[in-house]
C-alpha cells in the first residue's frame, strides 16, 4: 500500500480550490453577463435554452406572488449569478413584480456565504455545521419586514441555495416557514459527454456535440452556458467534456485554449470541466517514443501537460481514463497495472486534479468455448488486487453493474472490493441499452436500488453502495457518482420525458436517499404541470417505464437480449452468445441462465462478501430479477414466482408490452391539461415505443418458444388472432424474404420490393397473387395524415389480404421495416378505395430489416365486413425497400379513461 500522505482533505473533498485570477475574474464575470444577454435575447423557438428542460416558467404555481430584492454580500462570478438566477427564477416562476408578498411589502434576499451573512447579519441562527457545497434557506420572517437569507458553506453551495428555493416555489410549497439546509451527500457529482471533437458523440441520442464541431470548439457557447445551468440546478458540479474513447488531439496546446472557452462558459454555475485522455498521448501527441507511465520522460511530459491545462484553466477538475479496454491503449502494453498508470496522471494533476480511472476493463476476446470464462468478473479480478495502491487523488470509476449498464443486473462486487481506494459509480443517463431515448425508461428507481445495495459488511448502516461513494464506509477522502448524460444539440436528451434520468442523477448525487417517485413528482410539477392529476399519471408512468422495459426487452436477470455487437437497440437473442464479448444468456434446449456459482459455474459470486455470496449461490436465495444472472435452470423450473422459466419469460414480455400500450392511454387522458406542444410531442414517441414493445415481446417469445419447444400456458406463444403474414398474402412485386435474426420478424419472414441480397434470400410467395400481373398504378393523392401516395405512372408492390373475420369495427397495425437509407413510402386500401398512406422517414438504427426498425403504422376505426379486400402498397426508395412483415386486426374497443384519485402533495426533499 502506498503512504496516503499529505493530500489535504478539502482538496480531494472538491479539487477545485485554485483561485482563478482577478484579471481572469473579470473577463470571465464579463463574460457571464454576456452570456445572460445572450440567453436572454435569443427566442427560445431558434435557441436551446435550459427552460426546454426543468427551469421553465411555471403558470401553474398556486402561492401569492413575491417581489424578491435579491442582493449579494460579495463580489464573487458565482455571487452575482445567484443574484441573477434569483432575480430571473422568481420573475419566471412568479411573474416578480407584484407587491402582494407576506406583509404586503417587497421582500430582501440576502445572499452570501456563511462567513459573510454571520458578519452582516448577526443575529439570524446560521447553523454552525454546513458542510462544503451546502446551502441554508431562512426564512427571516418579522411579520412587518420579513427577508430571506439563502447562505452558501462557500459561493457554490449558495448557487446551489438559490437553484433549491426556485424549486420550492416551482413546487409550490409555502416558502414563509423555510428554515432548511442542505449539503450533498457525495464530492464528486459529474456528467460524462462522449463527445468526439468531429461533433459526433458515441451513444448519444440528441444530435451533434454541444461543445465541438468539425475538431474545435464551437464558436457559440450560449448551450454550454445553459447546460452549465441546468447541472446546477441539480447540484452537480462538474463535466468531463469528451469521449473516453479519447481524441489524443484536445490535449493539444491550442485545443486546451479553446477548451478554457468552455471552462470560462461553465465557471458561473460552478461547473468544472474535466477531459478524458489516452494514455498513449505522451507518444501521439508529445512525440515521446513511449507512453510506459513509468517513464521518467512520460510522467515529465504529463506533468508539464498537467501546467499548461492549469494555467489555462485554473479550476480545471481532472482526467477521466479508460485504458486496456475495448482497443483503448493502456499499461498493458508495457506490463504496467492501472495503477501505476492512474499514479502518474495523479501526480502530474496534484494537488488540485482528479483521475478519474475506469474499471470498465476487460477481455473482449474471451474463450466463449470456456464455460467458466466470465465477462462479469473482470474488473473485480483486475482491481480489486491494486486495492491501496492508488495514489489519494485517484478515484477509481465503476459502472453500476459488472457487465455495461444492462436493464438488470447485479451491483458491482467491486464497490465493496476496494476499501482502501476513493471509488466513483458510473451510471449511463443516455439510454443506449434502455430504449435510446426513443422508449420511456425513468432510472432513477434501478440507481436507487443500486445506492440503496447492502454489501453486509461488519457495519450493517455503513455497507450500502451510497456509504461506500461517500466515503463515509471505508473513511476514504472523497468519491460520488458520475452520470454518462450525451446531452446534444436537439432539445438536450432528444425526447422531453428522457429528461427526467438527467434531473434524477443530480438530485440522487446530493441526497441518495430521495425516493425517486418524490423525484419524479418535482420534476413533473417543474417541467409539466403542478396540476395533481397530471403529476399523478406522468409520475406512474415514469414509475412504472423501468420495470415495463425489462420486463419485455429482459427479465429475470436476462440482460438486455439486444444486438450486443451493433446497434443496442432492437432484439437480437443470439448476438450476445457465442462470442469473445462474452456470454449473456446461455440458453439451449434443456434451459437458460448463466451459472455464476461457487459449486458449478464461474465462481463471479465468490466477488461478494461471504453474506451476500451466499445469498447468490442457491436459486432459492437469489431474488426472481436477477435468477438467470446466477443460475442456469432448466426451462421447466419455478422461479420464486411459483412460476416455470419459461412460462415466466413469456408471461413478463406479454406483461411488459401491455404496460408500454397503458402508457399511450394514459397520456391520452392528459390532452386538456397540459401544453399542447409538448402532447403532440409526445404522443407519437409513446405509440411507437407501444409499438416496439411488442416487436419485443414477439421476438423473445418466439425465440424462447421455439427453442424450448414448450407451450405457453396461456395460448400466446406463436399465436397472433388477428394478424395476416405479408408472406402468406398474395403478393404482387413483393417477394419472400427471411429476416436476419428470424425472431425479429413475425415467423421469421417478410416481404420486399425488389428484395436487396442483403435483405435475405428471396423465397417463392405461398399466397396467391389477385391481380396477378395486373399491379394497379396509382394516382398522385396525398392524404390527410401526410403521406404520399406513390407518384403517377408509379408501380408499386403490394400485398392483398381477404378479410374473413367477424364484422365490427377494427384498428389495423401495418407492421413495416423503416430502413433510414431512404424514405419508402406505403398505402392502404379498401376494397380499392385509399384511406391511408405514410411515409417510412423515420430514423432507427440499421441498415437491413429487423428488429431495430420494424415498427408500425395504425389505422384506427375501420368498418370491416368478411369479404372485404386489404391491400397494402410499398413504392421502395433507395436501400429502404418498403419491407412489410404482417397486418394485424384487433378489434376497437373503448379504453377505459384513467380513473386513480389525485396523490397527497408530498414533502419538501431538499
Ligand atoms: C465509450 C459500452 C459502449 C461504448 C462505450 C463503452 C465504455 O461498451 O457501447 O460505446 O465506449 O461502453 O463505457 O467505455
């Protein structure tokens, strides 16, 4: 173990402390003002403003309004933004200028730091205790001349102080009463963007970087600015800019100046800015002949690097590293540990910088053959050896699980496995595994349960995940959380109800123990409605995403059944098996589960303490979420359910599906009540997330189905009423085609115009053609929901379906593959007659039809009668080739409207 000698705690507590310069000081003060103008002036329509997110005006706030005379006791950047988000904040939320306060008399806010409202004001009871970063709210409230203090332990807790009273009042709790104070619960609280300088960020779901374009820096960094808001507004206090698959090329002198723009633009809110390195840059960069971290030249060269970034920017917060892993260079190369890599960033960055290193490192040329070969034990096996070897400013950052941010998976064993280590839990806000921002997934309720993990150390109270982040389980200096955000340049997170994860990740970072329904319920009453009903129906949606997801994308412990070696996206039961990245599922004939045991399997249990260990070693002991994590079972064995494997698989995808459907309902019932903008926003998110909730369920039940050759008790499996293959249809210019993984297409097949090689093979049509030769040329119509029929002279291809069920009126899905490499366009008749077209412009990932862009289009309402001719017309454009897996009838009937009783308003968090 090396001396964790003298590295003062504060310093570690938050790195920051390096004053910036006065002359700096006021160029960046300038610079903020200029900011704010700059905000201020542009109309939200054309800009990104941080009040397309939670700091948005409210019109729904029921409190008198208050006339709020904000004034700072200091000279501080940070001081005078509190004063302005104050200022702004009460005039947005409250409209500012009435006089109508308690009293009837305009009310002082008096902002400081602790140390300055003690000398101005010393009677108020400032509490004696407020830790670094936290804020105290006081309502000083003489009837005759009431004032608010909001005090800061330092200027960022008083920013903080300022951004936790605008939430009460967007709230709407009575702010005459306060007397509260705060401080976080954990040092480091970041956002990670995998920005690359191009522009481009890997995994990101929201559009081009915010902070690059085309290898600089932008020019405009008014979203930065705003960015810089929102993260404070929840508390978190710093940003590590790019990629970690890093761009050796921002280490370069004239890049970090352009970086310092960005440290400049974030600075007000107290915001620092971090990089991510490669290792190997002291030789692509530095021109070293070597980047072996124990180089005396390497470790000269990362320290005079460390100078140059600290002269530029004085606050600058440290590296993030992800070395040795997925083609990443690191240490390996040169038979060094990660340790004594991490230690070499770490000293050139002491006293003030973090190293934020990763232990997200593994083999991804693994011996699939080998069944003990275990992905999921890696980072333990690696790390846990180095333990109290790290320098004290290097923090060692571990994804929540022991694999890559599944829907489920087990808490890393390796957060109770370095005791002697300052530890960071990276958790993945851009929802590259949890539906890519195009589903609704809340996370907030899986972080908290991971927070919420007890590793049965000696000391029950102090074995939890958030004890050991805080430090307080291991008495280490410093640690936190850091949230993978991706935000980009369209509306932040790309779809309005994914904010709610980054609005989660701050408020759980400074109190881990919020309940992330109370969570859910304040971001809704800011960023939606304080209407009761509203906040009840979008906070159960929100409650209920997450457990809808893995129910039809991976349950049991199953992981996400995604394409694992591509898009991340759509179902793909097999791509994850039978590979160096590791075994997933382990599903044959005989049963399903990778076993992780002592007994029989890889012995990944034996990472956890003997407690929690043995608690994993037996299917009885190990709760039904994670049981296919741990075990292998046959496919008739009861899970704690009472349940067989299999009937529990089917049951939970047919469960979760149903749920994504009550979703779009449950919106519906919102259409009066909140901005109309935002509903037409997004409704059709939630159709299409209905949508593919049950491309989901069908591929993983039909996988499983046919695999285990059992029945599903309940008649589903394999059998869909209503629905009418395209392959069995009598086709005219479409042809067979299999689709590439088979359970991505009902039974396996679909039909394409002018089927591509890459499509499949094309297969003989089993159904009859109609009109055989006889393709009808269409008429250029357009129709009313947008779609284009196909130009004059067009032939398309089609399928004809003859209706032969029962008369009624019916909602008819057309499940279709809307390729991105061009924009097919589709029809649907009646008995010749069009009363539907559409165009397949969607953007979902891959280039071939499956699951990742098999998605529908609903036609409700339509009288049908046995008899009746279906026809769906394809016109092909470019590689999209208008492919067309199957209609499906259900018979419309009236949803029940949303009934529950409104919730009981609930207490302050602060
Ligand atoms: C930045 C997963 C993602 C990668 C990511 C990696 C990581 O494998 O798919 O895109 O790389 O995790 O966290 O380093």
């Amino acid at each position: 173990m090396i001396e964790r000698k003298a590295m003062a705690t504060a310093a570690l507590r938050f790195p920051m402390q390096t004053p910036v310069p006065p002359t700096r000081q006021k160029g960046i003060a300038a610079l903020a003002s200029s900011l704010f103008l700059i905000v201020a002036a542009i109309s939200p329509a054309c800009a990104q403003t941080a009040d397309q997110a939670w700091l948005r005006p409210s019109t729904m706030v029921q409190r008198p309004t208050i006339s709020l005379e904000p004034r700072a006791l200091g000279y501080g950047i940070m001081e005078q933004t509190a004063v302005r988000e104050l200022t702004d904040g009460n005039a947005r939320l409250l409209g500012g200028s009435s006089d109508s306060a308690p009293g009837g008399e305009k009310v002082e806010a008096i902002l400081g730091t602790v140390d300055e409202v003690r000398r101005a004001l010393p009677d108020v009871p400032i509490p004696r205790d407020l830790a670094p970063e936290g804020y105290w709210i006081y309502w000083n409230g003489a009837e005759d001349k009431p004032s608010l203090v909001i005090a800061g332990a330092d200027h960022a807790g008083l920013i903080y102080g300022v951004f936790a009273f605008l939430r009460l009042i967007a709230t709407d709790h009575d702010i005459t009463q306060l007397d509260l104070h705060s401080a976080p619960a954990f040092h480091i609280r970041w956002v990670d963007q995998w920005d690359n300088p191009d522009g481009t960020i890997e995994r990101g779901y929201a559009g081009r970087s915010i902070f690059f374009e085309g290898g600089d820096v932008r020019q405009d960094l008014a979203p930065v600015a705003e960015y810089a808001r929102l993260l404070a507004s929840v508390g978190i206090n710093g940003c590590n800019l790019n990629n970690v698959n890093a761009s050796p090329d921002l280490l370069k002198h004239d890049r970090l100046q352009q970086i310092a723009r960005i440290a400049d633009a974030m600075r007000p809110w107290g915001v620092h800015v971090a990089l991510s390195v490669a290792i190997d840059s002291p030789k692509t960069v530095g021109g070293l002949t070597t980047f072996d971290p124990k180089d005396s030249a390497v470790k000269a060269w990362w320290a005079a690097k460390a100078k140059d970034i600290f002269d530029l920017v004085p606050d600058f917060a440290g590296f993030t590293v992800k070395a040795d892993s997925e083609g990443q260079p690191g240490p390996a190369s040169y038979g060094r540990s990660p340790a004594e890599a991490a230690n070499t960033l770490a000293a050139a960055l002491a006293p003030h910088g973090l190293v934020l290193y990763r232990s997200f490192v593994y083999n991804h040329h693994l011996d699939w053959t080998n069944p003990k070969a275990d992905r999921a034990r890696a980072a333990y096996d690696i790390f846990h050896p180095l333990d109290g070897q790290f320098a004290p400013n290097v923090i060692i950052q571990t994804k929540e699980g022991p694999i890559d941010f599944q829907v489920r998976e087990p808490v890393s064993p390796l957060f109770a496995g370095l005791p002697h280590t300052s530890q960071a839990m990276e958790v993945q806000i851009t929802q590259e595994y949890t539906g890519q921002q195009r589903h609704l997934v809340y996370l907030a309720p899986k972080w908290r349960e991971v927070l919420d993990f007890n590793f049965q150390l000696n000391s029950w109270d102090t074995s939890t995940v958030q004890a050991i982040l805080s430090g307080e389980a291991f008495k280490q200096p410093t640690g936190g959380m850091v949230g993978v955000a991706n935000v980009g340049r369209d509306a932040w997170l790309g779809s309005p109800l994914a904010l709610a994860n980054l609005y989660a990740m701050g408020r759980l970072a400074w109190n881990p123990g919020l309940d992330p329904e109370a969570i859910a319920e304040e971001w809704t009453r800011q960023t939606i409605s304080n209407d009761d009903r509203v906040v009840q129906i979008v906070d159960t949606m929100l409650m209920d995403s997450w457990p809808a997801y893995e129910n039809y994308t991976g349950p049991f412990g199953l992981q996400t059944l995604t394409d694992i070696t591509g898009s991340h996206y759509g179902p793909n039961v097999e791509s994850s098996e039978r590979n160096g990245w590791g075994q997933w599922h382990n599903a044959d004939q005989q049963g399903v589960g990778m076993d992780r045991t002592h007994a029989y399997g890889t012995r990944f249990v034996d990472q956890y303490p003997p407690q929690v260990a043995h608690l994993y070693e037996l299917p009885v002991s190990t709760p039904d979420e994670l049981m296919l994590f741990f075990h292998h079972l046959t496919w008739n064995h009861p899970l704690g359910n009472g349940k067989s494997a299999i009937q529990s698989i089917y049951d939970s995808h047919y469960e979760g599906a149903a749920k994504a459907a009550e979703f779009v309902q449950d919106w519906t019932s919102l259409k009066d009540r909140i901005d109309p903008k935002l509903y037409a926003d997004v409704l059709p998110r939630l159709e299409y997330q209905a949508g593919h909730a049950i491309v989901w369920r069908d591929a993983v039940v039909q996988y499983f189905h046919k695999l285990s050759g059992l029945p599903d008790e309940e008649g589903r499996a394999g059998s869909y009423p209503g629905r009418l293959e395209a392959e069995s249809a009598r086709l005219t210019g479409y042809k067979v085609i299999d689709i590439t993984p088979w359970e991505d297409a009902s039974m396996g097949k679909a039909v394409s115009c002018g089927a591509t090689a890459s499509e499949g093979a094309e297969q003989p049509a089993s159904g009859q053609a109609l009109y055989q030769g006889t393709a009808s040329v269409v008429p250029n119509t357009t129709q009313k929901d947008g779609g284009a029929l196909a130009p004059e002279g067009t032939v398309p291809c089609a399928a004809d379906f003859t209706f032969t069920g029962k008369p009624g009126v019916y909602d008819i899905a057309v499940q279709y593959f809307d390729l991105s490499d061009g924009v097919a366009k589709f029809s649907f008749r009646l008995n010749g007659q069009p009363i539907a077209a559409w165009s397949a412009d969607a953007s979902l990932p891959s280039h071939i039809p499956n699951g990742d862009n098999s998605t529908r289009h609903t036609i409700p309402n339509i009288a049908l009668k046995p008899g009746d001719f279906l026809r769906v017309e394809g016109i092909p454009d470019g590689h999209d080739r208008a492919a067309l897996d199957y209609i499906e009838l259900t018979p419309n009937e009236p949803s029940p409207a949303a009934s529950a009783e409104p919730p009981t308003p609930r207490d302050t968090n602060p």
